[in-house]
C-alpha cells in the first residue's frame, strides 16, 4: 500500500469528529492562505477576514455557486504560528447532521482545500516546530487510549517528558562527541590538555549514559501495559465456575451459565479496567476429553488463548474432584493464579496449601483479594517508573533506544581495546543519530510518512 503524500504548501481540511450523527461537528481547516480561501464560502466574509487570532465569529456556510445556506456555524480563527499546526487555521462548528457536513466538505474543496491526510495536521504541527515527535506519537496514543490511567499517562508525554529525558541524554553525549572530535580536528600541542577527554574519564561517562537509556527503555513495559492491556485467561474443567467469575468481573451476564458441562464451547472476550490498566478477559471452553467435534475445537481454541496469555486465573470446584494431573497447576507460577471456586457449596473443601485463593464466583466472596493481587502480579512484571520520571509506549522508541545502547556499549569495549577516536566519533554519532530520530531531529521524509499514516483523519 502506498504511503500518503504530505504536501505542507496545500490547503487542508478533515472533519475531526466522528462520522454520526451528533449535535455539532468539527472540521479542522488549515494552510498558508486558509482564512481567504475559506471566505469563499463563510458569510459574511468580511467577519472572517476582519476576525483576530484565537477568536470565534458567527456566520454561515453558503454554496458560492447557489448561494443558498447550508449551515449556521461557529468559526475559530487563528492566524500565523498560534494554532495546533503553526500555521493560518479555521475550526469550523457545524451541526452534525451528514447530509449537511458532505455539502461543507464539498464547498471547501471547490474553494481550493484538499482532504487532509492521516495525522497530516500533527505532521504540519511537527514540521512547524510547535511539537517534537514523542509528543506528536502522544496525541494519537491519548485519541486511542481505553483508560483513564492509558490517558493520564498519553498526557504526561504530551507534556514533554520524553522529549526531556531523550535531550538531556543526547545533550550530555554531544558534548563528549564534540571533545573527540576536537582531538581529531587539531593537534595536541594545539589544544588544552583539559578540554581532552581521558579514556578512563569517558568510559565511565559512556556507561553512565547506556544505563540511563537502559533505564528508559524498561519504562517501555509500564507504558504498553497501559496502551495495549494485558490478557487474562480464566481457565480450568467444565463447570469450574469460569463463566460465572466472567460475569461477575464484568458486572454483567454476558456469559451463559448452567449446571450442564460443556456449555462454553468457545472462548468470549471483553475488556474491564483496574485501576486504570486495561485488562482484556478471556471465558475459555472447559477442559475436558469429548466426543462433540465442535466441543473440541473450542477447546483446542481455548488452548491457544491460554498459552498466548499474559496471565491465566485457573479455576477448581472446591466441592468436587478436578480432572488428573490437575494437581500439579498447585505449584505457583509467575503468570498462573490458583482459584479454589465454589466456596459457597456445602460440599467445599478447605483449600490445599500453597498459594491458592479461596473464592465463590456466584456470591462475590474472594473475588477483591484475586483482583488485588492479580494487580500486584502485573504491576510486578513492568519496570515501575517513579510517577516523575519519563515513560515510553511506542516501540519506535524502544528500537532507537536499544540501537543508541548498543554503539554506546560497543563504543566503550571498542575504548577498552584502544580503538582510534576517529573509529570512535563514528559509534558516537550511531548513538545521536537513534536520539534524534527519538524526537524528529535525524528522522527522514520516508520515517515521518510511515509513522503519520497511522494517525486518525483529522489529527
């Protein structure tokens, strides 16, 4: 498929509201020139083109071939670098009704506008210098985030803490490339003695700076947890009580429940949040030998799910005896909670020791203290960022953070072993090239249209 084109001289625009239904509508307009263009079809267009930056005007959106009426609308102006893109802007208010805004957008392109791209109104926004790329990548992580805590922490990126920590270590390296260099560039009797760096001296000062990219790559898990989720299975033999755990971690009946073995024979999934962290939940077919060609297929599904699973809640019946060899999911596992369900039967049998939790799905007793410490499991397998420190979730930034890494690691044994400075400076500047493609600095046209074209329209 073929990547878009970016013309950053065009006139765009793009409804940034959803295609339904609705009271009001946005469309974002944008482009040197945009607030002319757009007086072609606004009334009265000496409003607009009288109207100051960060304003909003009334007036109305007409057929410039008819001159009939489409809309009544709120307009906000800005003009020169004081908008989202940096550039001459209109967001225009409209009623959300589509026949109407399919008239508007038709209007806009007779009067010289183009729909805009994927992302293409960040893009202009980063090409403009209003953003650097960790923000830019923070705008679509906070449009596509399915929790609070997934957009609390989307938000902190925007506001730069990324792009801070990502200058701070590039900063820190230029300045020991630039001492290098300066050895290259003049002779010894030429230059001070103190503005050389020492090989011992830089060695300790390129290991300071790995781990502290280290360290900012292993924030990486904290920040997928909270984009993408973590799956959890709930697993275990027919009538185990998985679906009725389901249902009851849902708040909802959405899984059908019956003393009949074998009623899931499929897996269904849905998603909750706890304490902002999405989890994505998976009621598996119970295990157990069949006959039912279907029953089995089900189960060898709920197999896979199982396996490809970050965590897996296995449920016995307390107040039964579970298939063979189920005896020996006892021992606890990283990802795997033992759940001794049915608690509420008058059948129930004390749990066995080990780390087992004991539970009633139908009544609700247990079902805080799995939560609580499915929670602490998960959290104990991300690298906890301090709440001030910087945060990644795009693994284009993991990538370029382990490349900086490795040439500043490689450029360190590479000291060790008494390589030249000039064979030196070019490790170095591996490293600064992966920085800089961290925020924009070194990024190619090719790496920004890849990277925008996953953007929502109108972002």
């Amino acid at each position: 498929m073929n990547e878009p084109a970016y013309e950053q001289d065009d006139l765009i625009f793009a409804l940034a509201t959803g295609w339904d239904v609705s009271a009001l509508a946005l469309i974002r307009c944008s482009g040197p020139g945009c607030l002319e263009a757009a007086g072609r079809i606004f009334f009265p267009p000496e409003r607009l083109a009288a109207a100051a930056g960060q304003t909003l005007i009334h007036g109305f959106i007409r057929d410039p071939r008819t001159g009939d009426t489409l809309d009544e609308v709120t307009a906000a102006v800005y003009r020169g670098r004081r908008s989202y893109t940096g550039e001459e802007s209109l967001e225009i208010m409209a009623h959300g009704g589509l026949p109407g805004l399919l008239a508007i957008e038709d209007c806009l392109r007779r009067a010289g506008f183009r729909d805009a791209g994927p992302g293409e109104f960040t893009l202009r926004a980063f090409l403009n210098g209003k953003m650097d790329l960790t923000r830019a990548e923070a705008v679509q992580e906070i449009v596509s985030a399915r929790t609070l805590g997934a957009h609390k922490d989307a938000l902190r990126r925007l506001s730069g803490s990324v792009e801070a920590e990502v200058s701070r270590i590039r900063e820190t390296l230029l300045n020991l490339a630039a001492g290098v260099e300066l050895q290259l560039d003049y002779p010894e009797d030429e230059i001070d003695s103190g503005d050389l760096p020492r090989p011992g001296d830089l060695r300790g000062d390129l290991r300071t700076l790995g781990e502290s990219l280290a360290r900012l790559k292993r924030t990486f898990e904290e920040g997928r947890l909270y984009r993408e989720g973590v799956r959890i299975a709930l697993a275990g033999a027919v009538n185990a009580g998985k679906s009725s755990l389901f249902n009851r971690l849902l708040v909802q009946n959405r899984a059908l429940t019956s003393q009949e073995p074998g009623t899931t024979r499929d897996y269904l999934e849905a998603e909750i949040s706890l304490e902002g962290i999405p989890l994505l939940l998976y009621d598996t077919a119970g295990l157990r030998e069949t006959e039912s060609p279907v029953e089995r297929e089900g189960i060898e599904r709920s197999r896979e799910i199982t396996a490809g699973a970050d965590f897996v809640l296995y449920l016995i019946d307390a107040s039964g005896t579970g298939p063979a060899g189920e005896a020996a999911l006892l021992e606890n596992r990283e990802n795997r909670l033992i759940l001794w369900n049915k608690m509420d039967s008058p059948q129930a049998q004390p749990p066995p020791s080990g780390e087992v939790f004991p539970l009633s799905a139908l009544t609700g007793a247990g079902v805080e203290e799995v939560k609580g410490e499915l929670l602490r499991r998960i959290r104990g397998r991300v690298c906890p960022a301090d709440r001030g420190e910087a945060v990644i979730a795009s693994a284009r930034q993991r990538d370029l953070l382990e490349r900086a890494g490795e040439a500043l690691a490689a450029a360190e044994e590479d000291l060790a072993g008494g390589i030249p400075y000039d064979l030196l400076a070019v490790r170095l500047r591996e490293a600064l090239d992966a920085l800089g493609e961290i925020t924009g600095e070194t990024a190619g046209e090719e790496i920004l249209q890849r990277m925008f074209s996953h953007f929502c329209v109108g972002k």
